[in-house]
C-alpha cells in the first residue's frame, strides 16, 4: 500500500488483463480503507460494487485447477519421496 501512488493508468492491448488488474488493485484499496476513484470509458468495471457469482465456465475452470493442483502435489511428494532416499 506504500508503494501506490496519487494517480494510475493502466493501458495495453484487448485481452492483455487491464479490467482484471484494475478490479484486483481497487479491491485492495478498499478492502484497506482507501477510497479509489475508478474511471472505465467502456463500462466494464460498471457491476464491481456488486458481488460476483459463479458461472458454469468459473466453475469448469475451478475443477481444472484443482485437479492440476492436486497432480502437481502428487508429483511434488514423489519427487520429495526420491531425493529422501538418495
């Protein structure tokens, strides 16, 4: 929070994550108490003060986390299993 300073812009290229950073960045300014003011020229960011609900596609991608995370433990405690033994 020290780091921020009075002003921002966030610019880059359709799909580069713009919405997306600056939602996480003003989450955290008021999760902190700090009032932001958020200026979106397409209307995106018009539904933020609202909470977020899951949709089937959110919901797909939370199980292919979860099954890439629980592979990659699997991996991690055989390798951690291998070097115990060298």
């Amino acid at each position: 929070m020290q780091t921020f300073n009075w002003h921002g812009l966030i610019a880059g290229a359709t799909g580069t994550g713009k919405t997306k950073t600056l939602q996480m960045i003003t989450e955290k300014l008021s999760l902190n108490g700090v009032p932001a003011l958020v200026m979106d020229i397409k209307g995106d960011l018009s539904g933020i003060s609202q909470p977020g609900t899951l949709n089937p596609k959110i919901e797909d991608r939370i199980k292919l986390l979860v099954k890439i995370g629980n592979h990659a433990n699997a991996l991690r405690n055989c390798y951690q299993f291998q070097m115990s033994r060298v």
